[in-house]
C-alpha cells in the first residue's frame, strides 16, 4: 500500500491535491483513500492532506503515521513542530519538498541522507498542491501522465478553463522534472487490523484541567509568532510620498501591524505583517506598493 | 452626541493595544474590527470568549491580549459572562477588589452563535440586564470551519452548505435584540473606524447589556483578494446592505444615510460567493430580490 501526505497551507490547494492525487490512483486501477484533516481552516494555517493506494479494499483508517511519501509545498513549515511534516519520516520514507535549497542541504539539515528530494517551482508559479501532485505522481512510478491529468480535469471541473490549463501545465512540468526518480518511492506493506498497533502519538491521556487547559499568565506572548512568514508579497512604504496621516494604513491593518511615530510616521512590522496589503489598497497618496518577498532586502 | 472625544479620524488611538502575531487570516475583517475596538477599550476587560475563528487568538502559549480571556463552548459566552461579572462584583462588595480596578465584561463570538447557537442564553442575559458588552464579528457563515452556512447568511450567498446560493434570509439580530430593550446596540464595521469608536464609546459609558454588531467582511468565507476587505466593507455601507445605525434609550438611530445609495450589485460583485449570480448568466430574478430586500428596509427608515 502506497501512503503518502501532503503538507501545505491553508489557500495553497491541499485538499484538492490530495484529491487530484487520490483519483490519478483510482484512474490507474488502484483503491484508494483521501482525505483532508480538518482543523481550523483559514489561509496560511498548517493542513495536511493524506492519501492511500492499494491493490485491494483499504481497511486501514486515521492519519498516516508511517508514510511512504511526504510531499511539501510550504518549505516554511518543515521547521514547524505543530505543521507535523516530519512525522514517521524517522525510518524510511521519502520527503519532497517544493524549495529552491538543494535536497544535499535539507538532507543534511534533516539528517536524512539520500531521502529528500526538491523542486523549485518553475517560473511563474506559487507554491501549490498540484505541483506536489505531479512529482508525488511521477515519484511513485504506477500513474501515467493520461491518468495524471485526467484525474486534475476531473478535479477542477467548473473551475474556469484557463485556471485547469494553468494547474496542468504546473503538474506536467513537475511530472517530467522528477522523471529521473520515477518509482522511488516504495511501498509500504498492506496493514491489517490484527496486526494494527495504535498509534502512540495521537493518545490524549485525561489530564488534570489546569495541565490540559493550561492559564497564559502573560500578556502580548503572540509578539513571539512570526506571522511574517506568511507573506509572499511585502507592503513597502515610499516615505517621499507618505503624507503622515498616520490613521489609514495603521488603523484599517487588521493586525496592527504598522505602528506611527509620534511625528506620523508609519512603520511596518515585517516580523507579523501577514502580507494581506490593506495598506496598499487604502494609502490616500499611494505611497506604500507591494514587491515580492523574494526581492525584499531585510529592514 | 456631542461630547465624543473622537470627532475626527485623527482622535482615534494611534496605539495598538492588540497584539500582532495572532493566527487569524490575513486581511480578517473581524480583527480589524477587534483591533479598533480593543485600542478603546483595552487591557482593563475580561473577554468571553465562545468557540469560532476568534478563539483562535489565544492558544497557548500566546495571546494577543493585555487582560484576560477565556474560552466557553458555543452556547456559552452569555452565560461564562455571567460568572464573571458576579464573581466581580463579589469581590467589589467584599472589598476585596477597589472599585476603580473593575474590569469591562465583554462577550465575543461569531455569527454562528450570536445569531444561533447561543441566541436563547444571550436572550436570558440581556432580560436578567447583565452588565456586559456583546461584540460579534459577523462573517455570514460558519467561518472557522469552512464556511458553512449560518442564519447570519444573506440571500443567493454560496456557502459550503449552499453551493447554488443560500436560499433563506440573514436574520436581524439587532432587531431581536432591540426587541429585549437592552442598554445599547449598534452596527459597525471596520472599515468606518470613527462610527465605530463613536458607538464604543457610548457603549462603555452605559451599564447593562450593550451590543456592538459588527460585520466582518471575510476573504477566505467570501472569496475577494484580502486586499479588498475595506472596500468591500465601506461597498455593504454605500450599498445599504449594512445599515449603520444604534439603539439607546428605546430609538433606533441610524448614523450613515448612504446618499446616493449604490446599486446591491456593485457589492455583491467584489466577491466570489455571488459569482453565481452574475456568471455564466445574470440571474436577474434574484438580483431583483436582494435589490429589493434592501429596498424595502431603506423604504422603513424615516
């Protein structure tokens, strides 16, 4: 049986990924199982999505804590213990990571040597699930490209022509791009419930209230979440043309992430501003504009 | 009112007392909301909170506020409000608390409760005139969980739950709550902070149960660029879909006259829930609905 996750966030095409991925399988004749893991579902926010392949009728259920694959189209989050990508990649298992870093330099950060492979999104595209639908069909070595795209036309049905044109392009290029390491992901073996050990780390022993619900005894500890990370494009303000009026693009930031100087002046914090860029569309004098976080130079 | 001390965008707070950092979405029309009303308001509250989006804002080990917060099931926020304006004002009586360090008791939660699950313990609340401000962040649907439908959800509006456009009507939770003759309540929205920090306000300077009722335009549940959530907000404003108004002393105000007011569509187009109204074919018979929906409540206001 073939288990393989996939990692992103929120906005970045999981769960139709894991969909896409799901019936690119069951169009090669396999049985299958997808899924999403439903948590809070808001952009940015960690989701995972996870998909089983089988010969036969798949009994195992739950999350897959032993996969054969993990896909990652958020590089961001393998450094995030909650976001949970690494989990079950102790012992085997392979880790696909959209990221322009070389895979020598994740396996040595990761201390998986010879298990991570990378893609740098091709020119023009956001880190998105169908791209990891492309390799993680093409890494698995049994979905033909037929089935492949045929499975994302099924999938983005209703979904404007140029949208489903753009989605296959993506995941035919990441396709032919891993074509090298075709089949190298290796089947796990078919669980039985028998022989089915719980998993360990999904147990949640009662625990006295004041431990399972613990009290915040601070205030402002959420300074200490970079929510920055999120942000693919940055607001930059032109403070030639700012006129000081301080109230716009501090008072409508939903996060009040721009703060004002005694003299008007605003100052956005890249450590939290998510990138929504509110204050571009609102600044009177047009003085803030949006550059991509890839050619931001650090404040 | 004329003693306000916000009569211009400038008086608003140039602090921001909420904290960054928070996990809500980016461009979220009810923290924006949140932001402006807590720079008000500030640390000196006790926020109880019911499960939705919002409850989000502090999970351990952070939170993004100055004062406390806690956490009640969905039909519980009226009811955890309760308990702490009683053990307050015990601590008040026993002199254990000094008057001037008495905290604002504010309840917070989303449609899906305000004008749902926990309608029947806010009705019980304000009738017992619990002295407590309600403020709800109204995305129209179930947010927190992917957008399902809510009662808050306005007509032809695509939900999770209602793929061809929600059949029903957005409940009017001002009108119900006017109907208890509570202290206080008002519409708001974020993206007019002075109407809003005006009807705070008023709102702090009475006792009882008071209601702020903020709509909260949302990119994720409604589908528009986060960039967009003012205009899209000051648009319900313009289009009359979001009537601003307040209740005291037993008259409902309204405190923007949208003049001239735009047409629904020019609202309903900024986003992805009501493409279905427009594409592949003008569903003309609907427009004319919610066109007149809106109509017929500006026609009532005199």
């Amino acid at each position: 049986m073939y288990r393989i996750r996939l990692h992103g966030r929120g906005g970045q095409g999981i769960k139709t990924a894991g969909r896409m991925l799901g019936s690119a399988f069951f169009l090669s004749g396999w049985e299958v199982q997808d899924a999403t893991v439903y948590g809070a579902e808001r952009r940015g926010a960690p989701v995972y999505a996870y998909v089983r392949a089988d010969h036969g009728p798949i009994h195992e259920r739950g999350v897959i804590r032993d996969p054969d694959l993990v896909a990652v189209v958020d590089e961001s989050l393998v450094g995030i213990p909650s976001a949970g990508v690494l989990q079950g990649l102790a012992g085997r298992g392979l880790l696909f990571i959209l990221s322009t870093t070389p895979a020598a330099l994740w396996q040595q950060r990761l201390n998986l040597p010879d298990r991570v492979l990378t893609l740098a999104p091709p020119a023009g595209a956001p880190p998105i699930g169908t791209l990891c639908v492309g390799a993680a069909a093409r890494l698995t070595g049994v979905i033909d490209e037929a089935a492949l795209v045929a499975a994302i036309r099924q999938e983005l049905a209703g979904m404007p022509a140029a949208v489903v044109e753009r989605n296959l392009d993506w995941a035919r290029r990441a396709y032919a791009e891993l074509a090298p390491h075709a089949g190298r992901v290796v089947e796990g073996g078919s669980g039985t419930a028998v022989g089915y050990a719980a998993p360990d780390w999904v147990d949640l022993p009662l625990e006295p209230a004041e431990t399972a619900a613990p009290a915040i005894h601070a205030a402002l500890t959420s300074l200490r979440v970079p929510t920055g990370l999120w942000r693919t494009l940055r607001p930059v303000i032109d403070y030639d043309r700012c006129n000081r009026c301080w109230w716009v693009c501090s008072e409508y930031c939903p996060d009040g992430a721009i703060t004002v100087a005694a003299d008007g002046t605003p100052r956005i914090d890249y450590e939290h501003c998510k990138g929504c860029l509110i204050c571009v569309a609102q600044c009177p004098p047009h003085a803030i504009s949006a550059i991509p976080e890839t050619e931001a130079t650090n404040p | 009112m004329n003693e306000t001390a916000f009569k211009r965008l400038k008086d608003l707070p140039s602090q921001r007392l909420l904290g960054t950092g928070t996990p809500l979405c980016a461009g979220c029309g009810g923290l924006e909301a949140l932001h402006q009303i807590y720079d008000i308001l500030g640390g000196r509250s006790v926020f109880v909170n019911a499960a939705g989006c919002m409850t989000l804002l502090a999970v351990y080990p952070f939170t993004p506020f100055r004062g406390a917060w806690l956490y009640t099931a969905m039909a519980g926020a009226p009811a955890g409000a309760q308990g702490v304006r009683d053990a307050l004002d015990l601590l008040l009586a026993k002199g254990r608390l000094p008057p001037a360090e008495d905290l604002t008791v504010v309840a917070l939660t989303g449609d899906g409760v305000a004008y749902g699950m926990g309608l029947s313990a806010t009705s019980s609340a304000i009738e017992r005139g619990l002295d407590f401000l309600y403020i709800v962040y109204d995305n129209e649907g179930y947010g927190n969980t992917g957008q399902q439908y809510s009662e808050a959800t306005p007509l032809g509006a695509k939900t999770a739950t209602s793929l061809r456009g929600f059949a029903g009507r957005k409940k009017d939770l001002f009108a119900i709550w006017t109907a208890h003759r509570p202290a206080y309540a008002a519409t708001v929205i974020g993206a007019e902070p002075l109407d809003l920090a005006r009807k705070l306000e008023k709102a702090l300077s009475l006792k009882g149960p008071r209601l702020l009722l903020a709509l909260a335009p949302c990119p994720t549940g409604w589908d528009f660029d986060p960039k967009d959530t003012v205009e899209v907000g000051r648009l319900a404003v313009r289009t009359g879909v979001w009537p601003l108004k307040e209740y005291v002393d037993g008259k409902v105000t309204h405190t923007r006259l949208p003049h001239p007011r735009l047409p629904v569509e020019d609202y309903l187009r900024t986003q992805g829930r009501f493409r279905h109204l427009f594409e592949p074919v003008r569903d003309e018979a609907l427009l004319a609905r919610i066109q007149a929906q809106v109509d017929d409540y500006w026609a009532g206001v005199t």
